[in-house]
C-alpha cells in the first residue's frame, strides 16, 4: 500500500486538497487502529505527531530546508486538532460507553471492580 500512495504523494498534478483526502480517508483510520487500547506515553505522542507532520509536509511537498513552523503547515492543512488529541478524544469516548455498560458486564466489571480476596503477607513466592 506505501508504494501506491508514495506516486500519489510526489504527483504533482494531483491538487493538494485530494492528496489530504486520501491521507484522512485512508492513512489515519489505519493510524486509529485500537488506538482507544493503547497507553501513549510521551515518547509514542511524540512519534505520532511526527508522524503526521511527515504526512502533512510530504503532502504540501515542503522540505525541512525551507524552515516552516508545525503551526503554518497545520494551518495550510486546516487542522486544529492533533493525531495524538483525536486518539485522546477516543479513549474518552470508549471510557463514556463503557460507563453506560449495565453493572453486570464483564468489561465494566474488569475497570471499575475490585478483586475478592486477601493477598498473602510477604515476599512473594519464587516460581
């Protein structure tokens, strides 16, 4: 699939408008994957907003030497919010629908439940 969308990406005659649609139809929802699943820790935001800045700059064929700021090309782009936002804003949505759950579901159960029981007191046995 790179390999198609790389001649897509460095045709000039595809207007820029096109190449950004394919990259919010087809390369994003890729991205978004189970992304409500993950735990992002600084690290991995940062990759993922690298990771769409690469996309967006290769989309508007700005090269690194020409010394623009991440908020000019978003601004081109016409996108307020981040990749590393919208994941946010899908694991709130996943915690809401979750919170909506009857009392008796598993999954509800899994985050909100304590466990029965008492720990044994000590170090823990070598297995």
């Amino acid at each position: 699939m790179y390999s198609e969308l790389q001649s897509i990406w460095k045709d000039s005659g595809i207007l820029v408008y096109l190449k950004l649609k394919l990259l919010m139809t087809i390369v994003f929802p890729v991205l978004f994957y189970a992304a409500e699943t993950w735990t992002v820790n600084k690290e991995d935001e940062k990759r993922l907003l690298e990771f769409e800045m690469r996309c967006y700059r290769r989309n508007l064929a700005v090269k690194w030497q020409d010394r623009r700021t991440n908020e000019e090309i978003r601004a081109v782009v016409q996108r307020k919010e981040t990749v590393v936002y919208t994941i946010r804003m899908r694991k709130l949505q996943l915690f809401g629908h979750i919170c909506r759950m009857p009392d008796d579901r598993l999954l509800k159960t899994l985050l909100f439940g304590m466990v029965e029981g008492e720990r044994r007191l000590g170090r823990p046995a070598r297995r």
